[in-house]
C-alpha cells in the first residue's frame, strides 16, 4: 500500500493546526510558532527515521549507530523531540519546557542553526496568554501535529514535499497579516519571474540582500538546474531571518550564508574591507523605506553612494545601488523589484537614474499588472540591470533597453491577481528574443530615453492606447430620427386602442 503523503495532505493539515492561534494571536506573530513546530516536527520524524534504520542495520552497537547519526545533517539531543514534548503535553510547564528543547538543538547545531529561536517564546504571556490558556493551547498545537497527514518520515513525504509546505504556509500567512507581509513574502509568481529574469546559472553565487523568508532565494536556486551554486542573504528583521535560515533548512540548503543585518547601513556580507561580489543579485525590497540610513550615506566605508544620495524618505534606489555594487564587474547581473514612482521621480532620483541609464547598465523594464501583493494595491515594476554591457563585458555592444508592459498580463482573483505560467513565458520569450510587440513591449535607444529626459515611466515607451470607435454622426441621427418616427406612430396605435375600450386619454 502507497502511504507517501501528497502536497496537499501536508499543506492542509499544517494550515489546520494555525486554527490554535487564530483570534488570540496576531498572524504576523502566530506564523512563527506554526513554523518552528513545522521545524521541529521535521527533524524529529527525521531523526527518528534514520535511528530506526540504524538500529535495524547495526543491531545493538549503540557506538555504531552513534557515529553514523553524527554524520547526519543535524543532530537532535536526547530529550528534545517533538515527541519527548508532545508525551509532556499536559505538564504545567510546558511552554518552557518546548524553550529548553529549541535552546538545546540550537547548541548542539551552531553551525547551522544558532539564534534561529532566540525570537521566539513558547512561554510568552503576552503572546499566548495566562498559564492556563497557554497550556491548553501548546497541547492543542502539538496535538495537531502528530496527526497522520503530518508524519514527516523520509519514508513518507520528500524534502520537495515539506519545503514547498513551509512556503504555502509563510504565503497564506502573507494573506492573514495584510500589509505586514511585505516583511517576509513575495508573491509565488512574481519570485518565479524575477527568478527566472536574473537567469543564475551552475557554478553562480546567488545574492538577496533583503531576503524575507529566503523564499526568492530558493526560487533562484531552482532556475541552476543543478546543485553547483552558493546562496547568500541578508535580512534587517531577527524574526524574518529566523524563518530564513529555517526555510533553507527545509530545502536542504543549508549551507546558505543568511546575515542577520541592516544590509543598507551595516552590511555583513563583506570580506575584509570590501563588500563582496556576486553573479547574480535579486530582491524585492521595502518599498520606499524611510529613515533608511541617508544622513550617513555620504560617509559610507564602501563608497556605494557615489552617485548620488537617495531622499531619505525613499530608500528604493539605496537598495538598487547597493545591489549593483555587489554585482560582479563586467558580468553580474541584477533583478529587482520596485514601485513606479522608481521610474519617473525627479530630484537625487533622477540624477542617480540618469547615472545607471548612462553608464549602460539598464538591460530591461517590465511594468506588472496591479493587485499582485498583499501589501499593496499598486502596480510595480521589475528592474534587470547587467554589468556584462560595461565595457569589457560580453553585451558590451548592446546600447538599447527593453520595455514591457506585462500590465495587462493576468488572471483576476479574490483578493489579489495573479500572474500565470503563460503570463510569466510572454514577458520571458520577449526578454530573450528582445523583440518589438505592438502595445506590449519596445527596444528604446539611448537617445530615445534622453529625449524624455530619462523618465522610465513604461506608457512613454509602449504605446497601448487604443482608439476609440468612430462615431458616424450622420447615420446615427437617421437612427435617431428613425426610432422617434417609430415611437410616434406606436403612441398614435396605443391611443386608438383605449379609446376603444372607453379610456379617456
């Protein structure tokens, strides 16, 4: 009998055990218990599995068994299982006792795990309420997780499987917590396309210096085609990198270089003296972030800003030099999300726009449709620059930018629209063919932007309006004067007809 588990098994019953939390917690704080339980629940059916096998394979030679565990991926420590907690389920203590065991495989994983838990409270009174309901509610939370559909065992369910459950559960979370979300989730379709925009290949080092939740990164990861590649992150929230370091976890990457940092003010991904440099950098990053760190950008130790200093109420454009810094000289290339405003605001914008169009990096503008994200209503737009066109570089010769207007580009949802696999493949085979689509896309000049003094602004580039109907004035006054004709002569048969009934009219 086949009892693999399915996708949506796994997804369902995970997304059932949040009913713990809801109406107590706030959804941006419950995804974090949901997920380390998810976590925790994983390495444990893990272990297990693998002592079993073990245990069968060598018999009683615990020495044996011992040093083949340790050549595992993790090691889980006597006593802080899921499952030593779910037999403890009933205890007063229970939500310290689930602390000690995270503390625990956190000191006994440093390498790969440290701080991953030091944001999260199983004990919190605050979080999770007074003894009593606390109890009640940790019993309930480990209750849901030892049901069936949630047996994590390699013999029943797939890294692929459990990987891909952590992302749907962090993107209906990103539905729950409005406009919070935009902290730790991209959209599923808008990660695919700006993965697939940056095109990494084997042997790339990858970059996210906003990362979120890492789920980009992992989607950037999969367009390698194979496992020859290096991630790396850095994210600005302690809970969000938490879920980072977790989520590569889970999707076996666990050798992902995810920075806990302010990658605009303190940067950790540096080596030496220098920031360093990489093939292929992606992100969507805060949206117009303010207080982003501009009274100090003109003293930065990495001379990022030369430029131009970005408003300090608008951070987008310290994101988008920071990541064209750290993209390699002459190759790297860059894949950004950003609000419209990026594309036509005047002032230090403008100039520092103007910068990047001159110097030949701009490779492409895609305009997306709007309602995509569950933290904004407005349309964005995906930025690819490409140091491969500086002099020197294999594209060095192209001088053109291609725009595309994907705005039109998807199917309507409840709440938000979406994007599908033909959407995505239309602005990708216009991408690599850079070909001229009437009312979808145009290859502008050089001298073409600076005549609209390098405004990027998508509608000046692509021309979709369409015309209106000619009106022939002439024949609809005859069908006027027709109908009235007609109108007339059925008030006149209405009239005779009562006053052969005796109406008066």
């Amino acid at each position: 009998m086949n009892d693999r588990l399915t996708q949506q098994q796994v997804n369902q019953t995970a997304w059932a055990a949040c009913d713990t939390f809801r109406g107590v917690v706030d959804a941006g704080q419950y995804k974090d218990y949901i997920l380390v339980m998810l976590f925790l629940k994983y390495i444990s059916d893990h272990w297990k599995d693998h002592l079993e096998a073990y245990r069968k394979q060598y018999g009683g030679d615990e020495t044996r068994i011992r040093r083949r565990l340790e050549r595992e991926r993790f090691v889980l420590p006597e006593g802080a299982s899921f499952y030593d907690l779910y037999e403890a389920r009933n205890e007063a203590n229970i939500g310290e006792r689930i602390n000690i065991a995270l503390e625990r495989i956190e000191d006994a994983n440093r390498a790969k795990l440290e701080g991953v838990f030091r944001n999260i409270d199983f004990n919190s009174e605050a979080n999770l309420g007074r003894v009593k309901d606390r109890n009640r509610r940790l019993k309930n939370l480990l209750e849901d997780f030892v049901k069936p559909a949630l047996d994590l065992r390699p013999s029943r369910v797939t890294e692929d499987i459990i990987g891909e459950c952590y992302i749907y559960l962090i993107s209906r979370f990103a539905s729950d917590a409005g406009k919070k979300a935009g902290e730790f989730y991209t959209p599923a379709a808008v990660s695919r396309l700006l993965a697939k925009l940056a095109a990494p290949k084997p042997g790339d080092t990858i970059c996210d210096p906003a990362c979120g939740s890492g789920s980009l990164l992992i989607r950037a990861a999969e367009e390698v085609g194979s496992d020859n590649f290096a991630l790396y992150g850095q994210e600005v929230n302690g809970a969000t990198w938490a879920l980072a370091r977790m989520n590569m976890f889970l999707h076996a990457r666990d050798a992902a270089r995810i920075e806990w940092c302010d990658t605009l003010n303190s940067p950790a991904l540096v080596e030496g003296d220098r920031l360093m440099k990489f093939d292929v950098v992606v992100a969507n990053p805060p949206f117009s972030l303010d207080k982003w760190g501009a009274e100090h950008a003109d003293t930065d130790q990495f001379k990022r800003f030369w430029r131009g200093i970005p408003p300090k109420s608008k951070g987008d454009y310290g994101f988008i030099t920071h990541m064209i810094e750290i993209a390699k000289r002459q190759s790297g290339r860059v894949a950004v999300i950003v609000p419209h405003g990026v594309l036509f605001r005047g002032g230090a914008e403008g100039r520092i726009r103007q910068a990047l169009i001159e110097e030949n990096l701009l490779d492409t503008v895609v305009g997306l449709p709007a309602n995509l994200f569950t933290t904004t209503g407005i349309p964005v737009a995906i930025l690819v620059f490409d140091r491969s066109r500086e002099q020197g570089g294999a594209n060095e010769s192209r001088r053109d930018v291609l725009f595309i207007d994907a705005s039109k580009e998807f199917t309507p949802g409840k709440t938000q629209n979406v994007m599908d696999d033909a959407h995505i493949a239309k602005v990708l085979e216009t991408c690599a063919a850079r070909t001229e689509v009437e009312k979808y896309s145009h290859r502008a000049s050089p001298e073409e932007i600076a005549e609209n003094d390098f405004n990027l602004n998508i509608p000046r580039y692509v021309d979709t309006f369409e015309p209106e109907e000619e009106i022939d004035i002439a024949a609809l006054q005859k069908q006027i004067n027709a109908i009235e004709a007609e109108l007339t002569e059925v008030r006149g048969r209405m009239a005779g007809y009562l006053k052969e009934l005796g109406v008066d009219v």
